[in-house]
C-alpha cells in the first residue's frame, strides 16, 4: 500500500521491490548496486529496505555469492505470481533504474583504466570494448598522480565520451558533421 508521498509501507511490497529489481536487472549486483536502485525509486527508505532485503535473504529468495546476490528460484516464482500487487508506477521506476544499473555494469564490463607508478611520473592506460572488439587503447605519461586520477574520473564518467574526443582531435573536426 502506497502512502501519500509515495512510499511503499508495507514491508512484504518492499520485498516485492527488491525482488522486482533483481528480476529486472537479471545477473548478479552488489548490495550497493541493489540498495541504490532500490532506494533511487522513491518507493522505500533505507531501514526498510535492508530489513527486507535481509528477510529475503535468510527466507532463501535471495542469494549472495563472492558479494554479488541474485534471485533463487524461489524468488523467482515468487515475484513471477506477486508483481501485480506492486503499483504501476512502482515497477516503471524500478525498471527504468534497473536499466541505468545494467548500462553502468556495461560499461564497467567494457572499459579497463589504470595507473601505474613509473619513476616519479604516473602512465595512464585505458581501453574500451565493444562488442568484444577494442575500440581504443590508449597510454599516456602523467608528471602527477593527482593528472593521472583526474584523467581516469573523467575516463569512467564517460569512456565513449573519451573515446569521441580523441577520434575529433585526430580527425581534424567532429566525425559526425
């Protein structure tokens, strides 16, 4: 049952959220991960959140394996014949943030970045994947590591962003004109 501004109040609907999102996101997550979607709905707060999420858990719905956790079967089938009792709008907010967990996981799984202590001075590397192929490969020389950590938070904002710049400043122009 939904209050006034939003949020699920009944414990058993958090629950449902939890394993509506596992369902969504369908590979193993974090915790964080998890309680960042979950919580990025607006349906449920933090001490609900993990009051459910540590009944699922210990009920066998939910399962942890090298920190990641998924949906057993029996979440599964529970979620399966429950999701209807979760509002409309409940499940369009958890599906759109399970997404934006799956696009970041992407982008996690394809890019690589790291900075290596040469001498006094820092390499950067980093490389992206698509499809399996190495778009980029890139190196470069940094006299601080505070440039080199400063290039690898911009990499992982946006690695194709990277990427783009780079073929622009090669090209001469924008590719894409």
């Amino acid at each position: 049952m939904l209050a006034d501004i939003g949020m699920l109040q009944n414990k058993n609907d958090v629950k449902l959220l939890v394993l509506y999102v596992l369902r969504a996101i369908d590979r193993p997550v974090s915790e964080e991960q998890l309680g960042d979607c979950i919580m990025g709905t607006g349906s449920a707060n933090y001490f609900d959140y993990t009051e459910a999420f540590d009944e699922l858990l210990r009920f066998g719905q939910v399962a942890e394996s090298d920190g990641l956790y998924s949906l057993t079967p029996l979440g599964l089938e529970t979620i399966d014949l429950l999701e209807r009792q979760l509002p409309l709008s409940v499940r369009k907010s958890a599906t759109n943030n399970a997404a934006l967990i799956l696009f970041e996981m992407k982008k996690a799984d394809e890019t690589m970045c790291e900075i290596k202590k040469d001498g006094s001075e820092y390499i950067f590397h980093c490389l992206a994947h698509d499809h399996g192929a190495v778009q980029f490969d890139i190196s470069a020389r940094c006299y601080t590591e505070f440039q080199a950590e400063l290039m690898r938070a911009k990499f992982k904002e946006d690695p194709f962003a990277v990427f783009r710049s780079v073929i622009d400043g090669l090209a001469g122009g924008r590719v894409d004109e």
